[in-house]
C-alpha cells in the first residue's frame, strides 16, 4: 500500500520497489514506474498501484477420480505481474488518494481466476486417474498439468500475468478410504515387522545356541585337560612315591647297615667287657677265696687259741664272761621287776655261799 501524506490541499505519494505506480490526470499519463514519490492532487489524480512481487497463492479444492473417490488438493502458484499496463487495465487497482488503500480487490479477482483454471486442470487429470494410481503418481501429473494449463491459458497473458511456478503439496482421499488403504499397507508392515522379529529371535537363537555349543565345547576341552592334569598328577605322585621308596630303601638299607655295625661292634665291646669281667671276677674270686681261706685260718687259730685259753679258766669265770657277753648282746632294759620268789632264790644261793 502506497504512503500518502497530504499538505495543504496537496497530497504526497511515496511508493514501495515492488510496486508499479501509474497517475493519470485526465487522459495524461504523469508518472508511470516502480518506486516512485510525487505531489499530486486528490481531485484531478487518478492512481493505480500493481504489485510487481512473485506472491504465493494457496489453494484447496476437492476432486474425484474415475473410480469415483473423493480427494484433496492442496497446490501452491507462484505468479507475478508481468504487464502492470494491461494488469491496470483490465483489473481495478486504483487507490484512494486520501489513504492509499485499493478501492477494490484486485488481487482476490486474480486468485480467483488462478484458482479456478488450475482446478479445471487438476479435475481434469484426476477424472480420468483411478484413486490408486492418483495417490502413486496423482502429484505429479496434476502438478504438470496445472502447469502446462496455466502457461496455455490466454486470459492470463491478456491480464498481465506470469505464472513462475506451481507446486502440488498433499492429494489425500476422505478420512475413511485413507483408513481403509491404510490397513493392508500396515498389515503388510506389521507382517514385515514381525519376519524381522522372527528373523531377529531365529538368528538370537541360533547366536545362542553356537554360543551355548562353544561352551560345551569349552567345557568339553577343559575336561580333557583335567583329565589330563589328574593323570599327570598321578604319574607325578607315584614317581614321586617311586622316588621315595627307593630313597626309603637306601636309607633303611643304609640304616641296617649302619644298625648291624653299631650292633657288631656292641656285641664285640660286649664280649670285650665280659670277658674283662669274667676275668676281673675269676681274679676276685680267687682273691675272695684266697681272703676266706687265710681267714678261715686266722679265724680258726683265733678259736683254736681262745678254746686254749677258755680251756685254762674255771667254771665261774667262764659264766661270768658268759653273763657279761649275754649282756653285751641284750636289748637295753629300761626297767627290771624281781619277783620274791627270785629274790628269795637269789638270797638263799647267796647265804649258801658264804
């Protein structure tokens, strides 16, 4: 919208780049061109302001196949004014002096007819397309046909229109027949995910079951080798048990010896001292005799020499010598009880006596 600003009776207008002005006064063509800043007056002027910008335009519509299904469109036109001349003059796109706004709706005027040649295109391709194949390839063949349809229209050309793309964005059937397609594309997925589920578990279980065959095999391998080491340890243990029996041996041997030797040499030291002492006992035997028989003698002369003088004494020496040596020979007696009867004895022999 163009920026219009009044003084005094005047009015100023200040143009964007991407519009096209062109002023009128009368039948005179004053200013013509994108851009522009001019005075002019409101009651005299007449003003039109053509966008010369690429606008997008947005449409929606509903079409039916040959198989009779409802779809949707959705496209997009890139367009621009190419003529903003033949554009002024076919469509009204005069402002208001005061404001700057458009009197009219041009541009709703050339949605319009975009749209409806492009649906005319479109309806056109897809009443001859079944649903299936428009959902495969409907995109694009609508896409071209809107194209070349719009590129042949003439009317465009004659508004001063340039179509510079068009874009198909979404071809969708009604809610239940996407439903309805939906269901065996999801099936199949479904069926798809399921063979790889399988696929996953088959191969986890064949993982699992070499992963299980490799252990037993382990196990396998390490039993053997146990097996192996037990009877290496039993040909160790029992050459170990050979060696010490054969040492063993040599030492009770050597120890046999060694006790027949200590034996020997006991049994000769022990005949060696035997005979020693027989002989030291025969030598204290005939010494013992020899001591015994002088003696003897001696003692036999010491009788025979104290009969000769026992011979020579009387009676009454002899007993009191007897008496003395019974003494000699008594216990100790602590005291003596003397009976009359032996008192009286004693007396008498003594009375006698005197």
């Amino acid at each position: 919208m163009a920026d219009i600003t009044r003084r005094l009776g005047w009015r100023h207008l200040r143009g964007a780049p991407t519009a096209h002005i062109r002023h009128h006064r009368g039948t005179r063509l004053l200013h013509d061109g994108p851009g522009l800043s001019f005075w002019f007056r409101a009651l005299t002027a007449a003003i039109s302001e053509v966008p010369v910008d690429d606008r997008e335009l947005a449409m929606t519509f509903h079409a039916r196949t040959s198989d009779f299904q409802d779809v949707a469109v959705q496209a997009t036109v890139t367009y621009r004014i190419s003529d903003p001349a033949v554009a002024a003059a076919r469509l009204d796109f005069s402002i208001d002096p005061d404001s700057g706004a458009w009197r009219a709706a041009p541009l709703e005027q050339l949605g319009t007819l975009l749209t409806e040649t492009a649906q005319q295109h479109a309806l056109d391709v897809l009443s001859r397309t079944p649903l299936s194949a428009a959902l495969v390839d409907g995109v694009t063949a609508v896409r071209e046909r809107i194209a070349q349809g719009l590129a042949g229209e003439p009317r465009l050309p004659a508004t001063g229109i340039e179509v510079v793309a068009v874009r198909v964005v979404a071809l969708r059937p009604e809610p239940e027949v996407e439903r309805a397609l939906r269901t065996p594309a999801r099936e199949q997925i479904q069926q798809e995910a399921d063979r790889a589920t399988y696929e996953r578990r088959a191969v986890a279980v064949e993982r699992e079951r070499a992963i299980a065959e490799n252990e037993l095999a382990s196990q396998i391998e390490l039993a053997r080798r146990e097996e192996q080491l037990v009877d290496q340890r039993g040909t160790n243990a029992r050459r170990e048990a050979e060696e010490h029996a054969a040492a063993d041996a040599v030492r009770a041997e050597a120890e046999a010896a060694r006790t027949v030797r200590l034996a020997d040499a006991e049994a000769a030291r022990t005949v060696r001292l035997a005979e020693a002492e027989a002989t030291r006992s025969v030598r204290l035997a005939k010494a013992e005799a020899e001591g015994a028989r002088e003696v003897g003698e001696a003692r036999a002369q010491a009788q025979a020499a104290w009969l000769r003088v026992h011979g020579d004494v009387d009676v009454a020496t002899l007993n009191a010598l007897t008496g003395t040596r019974l003494a000699e020979n008594l216990p100790r007696i602590d005291s003596v009880t003397i009976s009359p009867d032996v008192l009286t004895g004693l007396l008498t022999r003594l009375g006698t006596r005197e």
